[in-house]
C-alpha cells in the first residue's frame, strides 16, 4: 500500500474541499473538479483517483441529503434511476464494440450538443413552463448513463434536464445528489465486487471523511447569495465547459 506524503495531500485536502462544496450548492461537479485538478498532480493514480471520488460522493450525498430527503422530486429522480443505471452498463459494452475512431466521432457529436445545450439556457436561463414528461426524463437520464459508461461524465444530460424543470434549486440539488450517489454507489459496489478496491482507497477516503463533512455542512449553512437565475445561468455554463472537455481531447488527438 502506498499513501501519498502529508506534503502531497495537503493540495489534494484543498482540491477535496473546494470540490464538496460546489457539489453541495449545486448538485454536480465533484468528479469534474477532483479529476480535473487533482489527476494532474499526479497524486495518486487515475483509477484509485476515481475510486476515492466514488466513495467521497456517497460520504457527501448522505450528508447533503440528510434532513433534506423531502426536497427529492422523488416521482422524476425514480424514473431517472431506472434508466441511467442499465445505461450505464450499456455504454461499457459500447466502448468495447466500437472501433476508437467511431468512439471519437461519437465524443465530439455528444460534445457539441452539450455545448449548443448549455449556450442555449445560459442565454436565456428562464425554467420550462411546466414539467416535462416522465419520458423525456427517461430518455435524458439514458443519456447520461450512456455517456458515463462511454466517456466516464454522466453528468452533462442530468444537469441540463432538471436545471431547465420549473423546480425550486433545492430539489434540483437534492436530485442530482442522489442520482450522483446512486451511480457513484452501483460503480463502488461493481469495483468491489471485481476484487479491485483496496486499501489505498480505503485509506484516503478515510482521510477525506472530516473534510467532506466540514465542507458539506459550509455548503448547507453557507450557499453563495445567488438568485436562481443566476445559478441556473452558472450551471448551464459550466455544462459547456463539459461538453467541450469532451470535443478538445479528440481534436487535439486528431491533430
């Protein structure tokens, strides 16, 4: 087993910190943010990196969600879970059947329409009228699934259908918690169940636990004094640096 120096955890703390936060006020972002700067440090390893994010997004859900379990649009989060999951599985198998160049033609197809998505809502960030159908959550939530299991991203479809629902911003983060939880827990119990989670995860992830529980609580007591319209117009543009995190690596591969 080997843990990373003291010297070494101390920006990966922040990183852990700073991530559990965002995702507490807004619902998303904790793997995006964790991978994105922490994978670069070179800290750990990519896979163990995941692993850690997987168990400190159930340690922050449970916390996050408790005592706000009844913001939870239950009836439409439901529907989202039963499509996302076997989608998920979906997108594995895809991978492993396409060739890489159909693989990237497909990334940057996603990509593009994540980021005509989100430049068409952070335009206007106004919510639909009325709540869409439970189809149209069913299919968003296939999507992401798909895409998690392809690319490792879920998040971009989730995020775009309910920041767009007439709800209030707490059940929007309440749903995207515990889907985040949902998918982040199915892929622990999958890694555990391949004899792959091992002490190192475990050890961080214990590491993280005061961390995430003193971020979390700052994100619940301390939310940014942000109007809904200007949440919404902030997730919507943090959903086209998504989609173009998607398109960028296969450009520059192609290049």
């Amino acid at each position: 087993m080997i843990i990373p120096e003291l010297a070494a955890l101390a920006p990966f703390a922040l990183v852990v910190i700073a991530a559990v936060y965002f995702h507490t006020v807004t619902g998303f972002g904790l793997a995006m943010i964790i991978m994105g700067l922490a994978s670069g440090a070179g800290i750990v390893s990519v896979a163990t990196l995941a692993s850690v994010v997987s168990i400190v997004t159930l340690m922050n859900s449970a916390l996050a969600l408790r005592g706000n379990l009844h913001h939870v649009p239950w009836a439409v989060t439901g529907v989202m879970v039963v499509a996302v999951l076997p989608a998920s599985l979906l997108g594995v198998l895809l991978l492993d059947y396409l060739s890489s160049e159909a693989a990237d033609v497909i990334q940057v197809l996603l990509g593009l329409v994540i980021v005509y998505g989100g430049v068409n809502f952070a335009w206007k960030p106004e919510p639909l009228k009325q709540l869409s159908g439970r189809g149209s959550f069913a299919y968003y939530a296939f999507l992401g699934g798909l895409i998690g299991g392809m690319f490792g991203i879920p998040g971009p479809p989730l995020i775009f259908q309910l920041y767009r629902q007439p709800l209030s911003l707490a059940q929007i983060r309440g749903g995207l918690i515990f889907l985040n939880a949902v998918i982040a827990g199915a892929r622990t119990l999958f890694v555990a169940a391949q004899g792959q989670l091992y002490s190192q995860e475990l050890v961080l992830s214990a590491i993280c636990l005061p961390l995430v529980a003193v971020a979390t609580l700052a994100g619940k007591r301390y939310p940014p004094p942000c109007s809904p319209q200007t949440m919404r117009r902030f997730a919507f543009a943090l959903l086209i640096l998504m989609g173009l995190g998607l398109i960028v690596p296969v450009l520059v591969h192609w290049l």
